[in-house]
C-alpha cells in the first residue's frame, strides 16, 4: 500500500506565490530582528547611559524635562547616529520625555586614549523650542 499525499498539500506545494509570501514575511521578520537588535545596542552602551545619567541630574535639563527622564524604545523613535569603540568616536542624536515634556538630545565626541574619558563636541537638549549646551 503507498501512501498519497493529500491533494490540497499537492496543490498548495505547486503554488509559487506561497513561497514568494513565505520569503517577503521571512524578510519582514528578518528586518525587523535586526533594525531592533541595531537600535538596543545603541540604546544600552556606556556611552548612551552616560548621556542619560548626566541628564538625569543636571538642574538645567531638569528644569525643561521635569523628573523621570528616560528614553523607551517602544515610546520614542530609534536612537539615530552611530557608536563605534574602536575608533573611539560617538554622534547621537535621539528623543527622551521626562515628566513635564519630551525633548530631543544630541551628543557628539570623540575618546581621547592618553585619559580614558570622552570629550564632548556637541552636548546639547532641545526642548520646546529652546536649545541648552550641556
């Protein structure tokens, strides 16, 4: 006795647009793992908690952002800009809210070896309309 594939898998199998939908939603999915891998890797270096910290207790950010500032990927839109250790150089720019208003930070610099610290070029929050140096 042979067994028979059933006639709906063999008409299913000898469609081309079922496998066209299954690539574009395994690209989709593809896509998607990897624009969100990007932007947590982004959002959770030394260098983007430094930022956060340095906001977080600053009096002028405070004043223009209120308490509870913090950045959430699901909330605002991906951090923008690019890291790399290696050569040592940061351009940032990436929306958080506070509990008074949402506002937009750009951070921009460069790490100097000799010292082991950053030094920032541009360091600044935008809010409202209105820009503070950090």
């Amino acid at each position: 006795m042979a067994f028979r594939t059933p006639g709906f898998i063999v008409r299913v199998i000898n469609r081309p647009a079922v496998y066209v939908g299954l690539g574009a939603a395994g690209l989709s999915f593809w896509a998607y793992t990897i624009i969100n891998a990007t932007n947590s890797n982004k959002s959770h270096n030394s260098i983007f908690k430094g930022v956060m910290f340095h906001l977080r207790h600053d009096p002028r950010a405070l004043a223009l952002l209120g308490d509870d500032i913090f950045y959430d990927q699901e909330l605002h839109k991906p951090v923008q800009g690019t890291f790399n250790v290696i050569r040592g150089v940061a351009d940032y720019s990436f929306t958080l809210q506070g509990s008074q208003a949402v506002g937009n930070v750009r951070f921009k610099g460069h790490h100097i070896p000799a010292s082991g610290c950053w030094n920032s070029v541009i360091f600044e929050l935008d809010c409202n309309g209105e820009t503070i140096q950090l």
